[in-house]
C-alpha cells in the first residue's frame, strides 16, 4: 500500500477509508475544482468537486440530471461537529434522507461529548449537490454557487491521537520543578480535558475545592477583562480548548503581562521547534539549562574563592612589612595552572537529584549574585587566607622567628644583598641565603595550603544544595583535574626548575597538614549551610547563605 502523506487527521482518515474502498477510485470519480483550507478560526474544511461524467448519472439529493452546457458539482465539507451539524438541514442515514430535528441533534451532542470524554477528536462530514454551468469559477461572482449551509450531514468520525507514552512522566516532572504547563488546542472541550487527564495535567475532579486547573474556551476569552485573566492566571494548569491563533498570541501576551517566562511549542511558525516533535524534550532542555546554570555558578564560586588569599599576602607586605607569602609568578602559576583543570572540570558535573524539584528562578535573577560573592569571597576567602597565613606562619615558628620579629623587615630583608637577620630576642641570626630560604619556604606553604584548600573546596562546589555525602563524586574529569593539580603543585615545590622561578623552598613536612584542617572547616561550614537551606528555608539566613 501506497505511504500517505499529510496532517495526522487527514492520514487517519484516508487509512481508514482504505480498509473498505480505494482511494485511487473515488478520486478518479470526482476533479476538485475548489478548495478552502482548514484553519483553527472557522474549523471546517471545504471542497468543491465536479463529478465526473460517469457518475452523473446516479441522482444525488433528488437533482435532474444536469442540462448540455452544465456539470454535476458537490460541495464536501468536515470539521468540527457543532459547526458542520449547524450548517446542515438533513441526514442521511442507510440511504435514506431525513430533516434534521431537535432529537437528533441532542443524540449528536451527546456522541461528540462521548468520545471527547474518551479523548478522541471528533470530526463531522456533509455533502450537498447541485448543478452549474461546466466553466463556473467558484470565487469572486461564482462564490455564491457553494453556500455553506443547506447541507446533508453524513456522520461523525472519532480519532484517536494517543499522548507519547513519556509525556505523562514529563509532565510530572514539570509540575515538581514548578512550571506552569498550559495546552492549547483547537479541539473540542471535553477531547482536550480527557486528553489532559491522560497525561496527569489535570485530575478531572471538578468538585475538588482547592484544584489549581481549569478548562476554558476561546469564546470565553474574548470576553475576559484584567481581572478575569488575573483569576485565570493563576491556575497552575490550564487547557484552552476551541482556541486560534490569535488567541493563542493573547494567552501567551498575558502571561507575559505577569511577569512569566513563556516557551511554546506547536505548529507555529513562531514556536519553539522540536525536531523529535516530543513534549518531553522540553523537560529535558528546561534540565539543561537549570544544570548549565548551576555549574556555571559552581565554577564562579570555585573560582573566586582563591583571590582573596592571593590579595591578602600583597597587602599585608605592603601594610606590616613582612615577607611576602605569594610572588607575581606563584599567583600565574595557581590561576593559569593549578586551578584551570578543576574550574573547567565543573562544567561536566553531573546535576543535583532535586535539580527538577526546585521551583524556576526569577528572570532578573543574576548569575553572579551578591550571595555568592559573600560566600566566595568573605566565607571561603577568609577561611582559606587564615589557613595560608596559619601555614606561612608555622614555617617562620619551626625556625624560632615570631611575628613580631619579621613586622616591617621586608624592605630591609629577605631579599638578594640583605644585611644578617636577627630576631628580637637575639637567639637566632640568618645570613642572606638562610634568609631566602625561609623566605622561600613561607611562601611555599602559602601556596600549598591555598592549592590543597581548594581541593577540598572543588569537591564541595560540586553541589550548591544536596549534600556531598549523598551526592558522591561521579565526575570522573574532576578526579583527573585533582590529580593534575596536585602533581602540578608537587612539581612546583620539589623540582630545582620551578623552584627557581617560583622562587619558592620545599618548606618541612607539617604544612601539609594544615590543608586538610582547612578543608574539614570548609566541609563543616558547607553541610551545615546546605542542610539549612534544605530544611529551613523560609529562614532569613537563607537569603544570605543561599546562591
């Protein structure tokens, strides 16, 4: 059998028509001289055909046989069953012709609203014949020639269009993130709510007093003011049925009025194109985009962390005058090296099990917040710089050299052609190449402990709100970009090379202690502030601790 081509609605039909006649034959029967599209406005189609000569000769609707110079035409139209149904004056049924009266006009109502219940679209067909003359152009004056009404109802078909087996589950996972989910069709009320009770939009329980959906027509929008679309708005779900174009722009115009995020998808030429044709495809780019942004801010927060102990040992030479704890070329060295593989590696973290239970962000809200640079900065900053400091110190106390003895000694000493040190006490005097070398231990251990910190602090980052105990370490690329740091950092401190440059020492043994007494600080303050965020949210903290 021949593929079909065409609208799903037109395919269904003419593969049904096939199971008892032959296309091919009928078509050959009749030569269509005029046709008016179906549109989602008037929701009918129409035809105009001539018949053929071999037909003309079977009377159809009591009409004489047509004159020399005339032809046989017959007006088809389908559509929707209340407009097609209101268009005609009788039936036929079993070959006989009827009036069309009040009782069967009921029974057809009753029929439609059956099957839209079972969710099938329901599409009604009429005919009438008549005779013109064989030339007749069916536009401009010849218009007149095919009426719409007058017609003789033929019957009604039901089509089945069944929802894709993953729409349900998307919509589910639509109504946990938050997401407002309309539909808008053009079909028949009751075909579009049995439609939307298939895939869980809707319960179909009207006399539920707290429901957050509703059904509403087109005609009924063109009557809505402010306040009857503030009140329809506020439904969470809402199918609007026997809708067009038009409206469609409306609905999506208001909402926008509202201050929502708006995404259509369909048969427009404006909406979004899906090349699977799948509802849950959006489900799935809402997720993309969710986890892009979240991984974006995890690699911001990762990232900004480690400036403020960069900055922190420039001014402190600068304001007390002591050695400095990180050169030019150790900063390059942690921000061009250390720390590209574990920022660039966030960006494959996999996203949060409540990524698609969160309601949606606010349009205005900002990818660099003010709470996450409170946390990067004054939090995990401050944290990670007293580590440092606490590191870069414990080199000059395993030396027997106490703060107050390097104040203000880093103009004078510490440096290339310096004078001999000596410590307040008068214990303890270094010559210059001793000088450097504690000098280049501290600095040493500042790198150390700022690297290693933020190892620990990568793997925290990796979630903004589930803790890290239950999320795990599934991102393989950020076990590698750890192991490539710290074989960076330890190729920095114990290679004779870097060490030069860096102008760094290998600094003693208990500086590497120091890190993970940092990271168990940055894990304690992190479980803690995402458990709060969790389970307390409404409190006013969360506000400031939550980015």
């Amino acid at each position: 059998r021949a593929r079909i081509i065409g609208s799903a609605s037109d395919v269904a039909l003419a593969e049904y028509v096939e199971l008892y006649a032959s296309l091919p034959a009928i078509r050959e029967r009749y030569h269509i001289v005029y046709e008016v599209p179906f549109n989602s406005v008037r929701r009918w189609q129409l035809v105009v055909a001539r018949c053929l000569a071999e037909t003309q000769g079977g009377v159809s609707d009591d009409l004489p046989v047509p004159p020399q110079g005339e032809s046989r035409f017959v007006v088809m139209m389908k559509g929707a069953p209340e407009v097609i149904l209101a268009r005609c004056i009788r039936r036929k049924e079993g070959g006989e012709v009827s009036e069309i009266d009040d009782a069967f006009i009921n029974d057809c109502q009753s029929t439609w609203e059956s099957l839209g219940n079972e969710g099938r679209r329901v599409i009604a067909f009429a005919h009438r014949h008549f005779n013109a003359p064989s030339d007749t152009r069916f536009e401009g004056e010849g218009a007149g020639l095919w009426k719409e009404g007058g017609l003789t109802f033929l019957g009604m078909a039901a089509i089945m269009d069944p929802p894709r087996p993953e729409t349900a589950q998307a919509i589910k996972q639509c109504k946990e993130a938050g997401i407002k989910v309309f539909v808008i069709t053009g079909d028949h009320p009751t075909t579009a709510k049995a439609l939307a009770v298939q895939i869980g939009l809707i319960s179909g329980r009207m006399e539920n007093p707290n429901k957050d959906w509703t059904v509403v027509t087109g005609d009924q929008l063109n009557e809505y003011g402010k306040e009857e679309w503030d009140a329809l708005l506020k439904h969470r779900y809402i199918v609007f049925a026997r809708t067009n174009p038009e409206q469609k722009m409306t609905i999506v115009q208001e909402c926008q009025r509202r201050d929502e995020t708006v995404a259509v998808t369909g048969g427009g030429m404006a909406d979004i194109v899906l090349l699977d044709d799948n509802f849950a495809t959006i489900v799935s780019g809402i997720e993309e985009g969710r986890l892009l942004f979240d991984n974006l801010r995890l690699s911001l927060a990762y990232t900004f962390a480690h400036l403020w102990p960069e900055v922190f040992p420039i001014m402190l030479t600068y304001l007390v005058g002591v050695p400095r704890g990180l050169s030019q070329i150790q900063i390059l060295s942690i921000d061009l090296a250390s720390e590209m593989p574990p920022a660039i590696s966030l960006a494959y973290e996999q996203p949060e099990k409540d990524i698609m239970k969160r309601p949606p962000r606010s349009r205005k809200s900002k990818l660099l917040s003010k709470s996450l640079l409170f946390y990067s900065y004054i939090i995990m900053g401050t944290t990670m710089t007293c580590g440092c400091f606490l590191a870069y110190m414990s080199v000059f106390w395993y030396h027997g050299i106490v703060l107050t003895d390097i104040v203000f000694t880093a103009e004078q000493y510490w440096k290339e052609g310096a004078d001999n040190f000596t410590t307040a006490s008068g214990n303890i005097t270094l010559n210059v190449s001793e000088q450097l070398k504690i000098k280049g231990e501290a600095a040493a251990a500042w790198q150390i402990t700022l690297v290693l910190a933020q190892v620990f602090h990568l793997y925290n980052c990796t979630t903004r709100r589930i803790s890290i105990l239950s999320h795990g370490i599934g991102n393989v690329i950020s076990v590698f970009a750890t192991i490539i740091e710290v074989l960076l950092l330890v190729t920095f401190v114990y290679t004779s090379g870097p060490q030069y440059i860096l102008e760094i020492s290998p600094p003693p043994a208990h500086v590497w202690g120091i890190a993970p007494i940092v990271g168990i600080v940055i894990l304690v303050y992190n479980e803690v502030r995402k458990y709060v965020i969790r389970n307390h949210y409404t409190w006013p903290i969360v506000k400031i601790i939550k980015w």
